[in-house]
C-alpha cells in the first residue's frame, strides 16, 4: 500500500513518490526559531512530521529519505530576545537550540539528516536575492532593503487560494507588515528579502551588495531547502500558520529564482488548542514540554496525545488527555513486555500476516494516526500474548516504530506499581467477581490512599497512578 497524503496545493489526497532520478526522497519542514522553548503546540507539527519521516523510511528505506529541518538564528524575535537579555545572539539562539534538540530526543523524534541555520547560509540568501534583482522579481527601495515584487509572479496566490477568497492581496498582507516597511515598498503585497540595517538589530548584521543588513524571513528557507535538496524538491511541510504568507512567499521568490516548480507537495497540520481555547500566555494555558513532566507526566504520554487527533483537524488538548495516553502507553509497554518474553528479541521477529500491520495502514492513508492509534488497540484485544506468533512481535513493532512510540523499561520507571498496591487490586477484582460490593469498594479507597486509581475492564483491570489535582 503506497503512502497516501494530503496535498494543500492540489486539495486533494496524493501518492508519495521520488521524484528525481537517484530516487531519494527529499523532504524539508520548517523547524522552529531559537528564541524560546518551544510549546507542545509547535510540538504537535514536529512530532506530525516525524510520524511522515518513519513513514518514508519504511516505505523507501532510510537510505532513500533526505530531511533538512531549518533552524531560524536571526530574525526580530531572536534579536530582540538577545537585546533584551545583553547577550549575544549566537549565545542566545544556542541555549534555545539546544534546548529544542532535548525536547526533541525527549519526544522520540528521529533528528534531521541536515538542519542548516540562517546564518550559517547568508552567502546563498544573497545569491538569490540578486538572481531576483536580475530577473526584475525584486528590487531596492530607498533604505538598502530588497523586497520582492509580488506582481511580477501570477502564481501568487495559489497555495493559500488567497485570490478565491476574494481578499485584496494588499489587505491580506498589511498585517503582517511593520508600518516602516510600508513606507520603502512599492506595493504593500511585497514582502522584504533583505533587511537594511537599523540601530536596533546591534552587531547582527551582513554586507551585502545592497549595503549592510540581514535576510528576510522567507528568503531563509528557500535558500536553505535549494542548497541541500536541490531547486525541487517533494515535499515540504509545515503548521497551518506557515501557509500564509511564508509559504506562499517561499513559492514565489524559489520559483522565480530558479524557474521550475519548488515542491511537489505540500502538507500543513492544524492548530492544537488547550481546553477548547487558542493557546496563550494571558490565559495560562501555554505550556511546554518541562511543565508538562513538572506536573508527572512522561514525554511519551505527550507523544501519545499529540497524536490522538488527526493532524488536519484542530486537536483539543486536555490534561484528563494526557492520563489517558499515560494508561494507555503503560497497556502498551505491558503488552510489548510479554510478546518480548514469549518471542525473544523484537529484531529477529519474523515479517508476516498480522493485524498490527493494519497500524502502518492506517497512517499511509493521508496520516490518520486516531484510526492507527484504535487499530493498535483493537488488535491488543484480538491477540492476547500467549497466542502470539512472532509475525505479531515483527509487526507490533513495526507499528510503534512508525508512530515513534518508545517502549523501553526506563521510561516507565515512575509508574512501577507496588506490589502492595498490585496485591490489593487483586483482592479488590476477587470480591467484585463474587459480586462483594461492600469489600470491593472499601479496597478501592485502600487503594486511591496509597495513590492509585483501578480501572475496571470486562476482562480485567488496569492500575495508574491517581490523576493529580
């Protein structure tokens, strides 16, 4: 089954496929910009991604997949964040690059073959840029900055349909732009390449043909994805919030520099909100991946809940969410524990007919990790682990592989239960199954003392630590 995915360019699901001769797959996906940590809402598209990244190497071999994630290390964030701190900006977006790699590793997600950085690529940024002055796509206004002329491509548009919403494309892009810009521009559509140096950006700046400054933006991943992937490449990905006006924009000025199509693909995840709300800091409902584990939830929970929902609908992200991915990692690891002891090492299982092949399935069809996620379960309960065959343990794996879901003993640690809690519960199960009500419910509240909660099934029970207030 060919992966299937859904293209934000055609609106339509499409097949994933190489499309260059030596059949490597190039896939770009724009990374985060160090200023800060990052939040489990930008989380949400960089897990997403890593879910497409397994998917590739799965399908094509890992050999045959090439993923560049960028890093923005200047832009007005990171300056202004190093300004305010009296720091200098390579310091700056260290602290928070390392950070992110931590979060990242933390998250299982699987690091980039290439993540070049802004700075380290001003030399192609300014090829570029002048390649667009020599085509007649850009040009310097009055200040140094270089601005692309939005007018001079008729593909504008196309990616984010901007055109069909009937919106004036000047209007639709005046919010995005600071009112001094305004002033040097030609049109408000047009958006800045190369940004003339002010008093405000310190010593954060680049010579240039057009004078002293630093790349836009957009400039920054068109340069990027043409220096390691080539002028075209198969697809790239992003949140939905890069839609418009970057990606829009990265179309634009690659496409008029180069003169061929940019990407084959385009794929955009949804927005997470948090208790039904956009996330934001005044409502305090931001959080990141330390506040999370703060609060005694582990990375892979999160994982899990990030991936609960499908990623081109918006995900309502819960802390009574984030508990039922804790159980329901913990029935996982359960399960992988006892086919390990049957079948022995996962590495050595056979390739075979199983239901858990269903899994990978599910996410080859325009990535629907809540339908992977409940055949995963389904077939835990099809399969129980003394009737396993070793085609199961292959494909069991092969599942957890692909949705990046880590089943190690370490990780699990912080949920071993006691046996005096373990023993309990099996006092608990025995009188309910002879229908002692009063007994039963006594040692449930034994138990919930020692901090545990028994979760009730048909066929038995499960034990979690007790949500916390």
């Amino acid at each position: 089954m060919a992966i299937k995915l859904f293209d934000s360019l055609s609106r339509q699901p499409r097949e994933l496929t190489p499309s260059h001769s030596d059949g490597v797959y190039r896939f770009y996906n724009c990374g985060p910009t160090v200023y800060a940590p990052a939040h489990i809402g930008n989380f949400r598209t960089f897990v997403v991604n890593d879910v497409i990244r397994r998917l590739l190497e799965l399908e094509f071999g890992p050999d045959r997949v090439k993923h560049v994630r960028n890093l923005t290390d200047v832009d007005d964030k990171t300056i202004r964040r190093a300004r305010e701190e009296g720091r200098p900006l390579a310091e700056v977006t260290k602290q928070w690059t390392d950070k992110f790699h931590a979060d990242c590793a933390a998250l299982n997600c699987l690091p980039p073959h290439i993540e070049p950085t802004a700075t380290g690529h001003i030399r192609e940024q300014v090829d570029m840029i002048d390649v667009l002055m020599q085509k007649g796509h850009a040009y310097r206004a009055a200040d140094g900055s270089v601005y692309f002329k939005v007018s001079s491509f008729d593909g504008y548009g196309r990616l984010s349909r901007v055109k069909e919403r009937e919106l004036q494309l000047g209007s639709a892009l005046a919010g995005k732009t600071h009112a001094a810009d305004a002033d040097e521009k030609e049109d408000v559509s047009d958006f800045a390449l190369w940004k003339s140096h002010k008093p405000d950006d310190g010593d954060n700046g680049w010579d240039s043909p057009w004078g002293r400054g630093r790349p836009g933006w957009h400039i920054e991943c068109s340069a990027m994805s043409k220096k390691h992937l080539g002028e075209t490449i198969d697809l790239h990905t992003g949140g939905v919030d890069l839609l418009f006006p970057h990606h829009e924009n990265e179309i634009a000025q690659s496409e008029c520099c180069n003169g061929t199509q940019f990407s084959k693909h385009w794929y955009h995840s949804e927005h997470l909100l948090v208790d039904g709300k956009k996330m934001s800091k005044s409502l305090g409902n931001l959080y990141t991946l330390d506040e999370l584990v703060a609060k005694g939830f582990s990375p892979m929970a999160l994982r899990y809940a990030l991936l609960a929902g499908h990623p081109r609908k918006q995900l309502n992200f819960t802390l009574d969410s984030l508990h039922a991915a804790e159980s329901a990692i913990t029935t996982l690891y359960v399960y992988f524990s006892k086919l390990v002891q049957k079948h022995g090492d996962p590495a050595r299982a056979l390739a075979g007919a199983s239901p858990f092949s269903e899994v990978v399935d599910a996410l080859k069809n325009d990535l629907n990790t809540p339908a992977a996620l409940g055949s995963l379960f389904s077939s835990l309960n099809k399969i129980k682990p003394e009737n396993s065959t070793p085609s199961d343990l292959h494909a069991f794996t092969r599942a957890t592989y692909a949705l990046g879901i880590l089943l190690k003993a370490e990780i699990r640690e912080e949920i071993t239960i006691p046996r005096e809690v373990t023993a309990l519960a099996e006092k608990r199960w025995a009188a309910k199954q002879a229908k002692d009500w009063p007994a039963a419910d006594a040692l449930r509240k034994d138990i919930a003392a020692l901090g545990w909660s028994m979760l009730d099934r048909k066929d038995g029970y499960s034990l979690e630590p007790a949500k916390k207030a």
